[in-house]
C-alpha cells in the first residue's frame, strides 16, 4: 500500500477514474504524475462462505448483478458511451419488471428494509454503467456508503436511467462502517466476482481494511473517466 497507483481510463466505464476526476489525454496525464496530487482510496474486504475477498468499487445485491450478468454473455457491437448506453436501457427495463430481493441487510447493528430492488455499498462515487449514484462521496473518509433502492421508488429510477443521469439518484443513501447480509444466494457481486450460491443460509460481512491505497490525481483538462 506504500506504492501509489496511478490510473489510465482507458476502459468503457472507468468508475474509479470518474470518481477522482481522472480524465482527458492520456499522453498528459502520464506526463504529469510526477506533479500529481495524492489522494486517499480505501479498500474494502467481503467475508463470507467463499472466505475473505478485497474491493474497490464495491459489492451489493439486485438489478446492478442482474445487469452484470445479462451483459457478460453477450456479444457487443457497441462500444464507449453506446455501450454505456445500452447498458442503462436494459437496466431501466430490468426494473420494470423485477421482483423486490428479500434480504436481510444491517448497517452497523441497525437493520435495513429487507425488500429492495437494488443494495450498493460503495467506495467510490460511480458504479454499474457509470452512473453518479453518491456525488458526494470521499473515496478515502473510512466509511462505506449504502445506496438503496425500494420498490416505491421504482418509477423515479426508471426515469432518472432515461437520459443521461444527472444529480442525486432517487436512492436512500446512508454510511456506515460494517454491513452485515444473512444471504441465502442471492445474485451478490463483489467489484467484478460473483461469489458462489450455496444453500441454506449464510453471513457475509462487509467493512474496510485498516491501510487506505494511494491515488495519483493528475491536474489536466477533461472530461472524468474519458480517454481523449
């Protein structure tokens, strides 16, 4: 954790990029890391059946898995922000239709609703398809944050998904320290794996590591999380 990190957004979502404010030409930024601002990126850890797994942009539960899993076995023409695109639409038409997941869910101790469309607990401010679910997320506070999203709130997703989403999603958003699942396989990512189903019931645990990563944050001119 002594090594900084510097990051080259030349992925489709660049989430982590985003969330710092990495973008514009890549050639300038690898000129200017020498001069780079240093920021602090905390790391998450996920215990469960499978053992004990790390994180960056986080873990959670519902339409965001779904997505994921809808997505991997296709074979995409689109690329760059047609991708990402793509991606929102078929999330919008993944939650008109999507039965609420029942899991039980506590944040420090205190219990969640247990019906919900979609569970994130994040580290950073983007997630899924680039999309600002907590603006103004601090990537390095030693906190996760938890976004939530209840069936009620179904028909305000959808619409704040149909263009490009802009401002505060129509979320509960909390923050904690420790989240505490009783998960009976439910589709649950954590960053990019998928932990085995299993059966019965098990507990799965997530909190943060007590070393932070560094972040170099170059100062150059563009757009967050796009390669120019």
């Amino acid at each position: 954790r002594d090594v900084p990190v510097a990051i080259l957004p030349l992925g489709t979502a660049n989430n982590i990029a985003s969330s710092f404010g990495i973008g514009g030409p890549i050639a300038e930024l690898a000129v200017r890391l020498h001069t780079a601002e240093r920021r602090k990126l905390d790391i998450g850890q996920a215990k469960g059946p499978w053992g004990q797994s790390l994180f960056v942009e986080g873990a959670g539960l519902g339409a965001l898995v779904r997505l994921a899993d809808s997505f991997s076995g296709r074979d995409h023409k689109n690329k760059g922000k047609a991708r990402l695109d793509a991606a929102r639409l078929s999330l919008r038409k993944l939650l008109k239709e999507m039965e609420p997941d029942r899991v039980e869910v506590q944040l420090d101790g205190r219990p969640l609703p247990t019906r919900h469309l979609m569970v994130e607990v994040l580290n950073i401010a983007y997630g899924g398809p680039r999309l600002l679910f907590a603006p103004d997320v601090d990537p390095g506070d030693g906190q996760l944050d938890v976004l939530l999203l209840e069936s009620e709130r179904r028909k305000d997703m959808r619409q704040w998904l149909k263009e490009e989403p802009v401002g505060r999603p129509p979320m509960t958003q909390l923050r904690g320290r420790k989240i505490s699942i009783v998960w009976d396989g439910t589709p649950l990512h954590v960053d990019d794996d998928r932990p085995s189903k299993i059966k019965g019931l098990a507990a799965v645990e997530l909190e943060l590591t007590p070393e932070a990563a560094t972040i170099l944050v170059p100062a150059v001119d563009g757009q967050p999380g796009v390669a120019e």
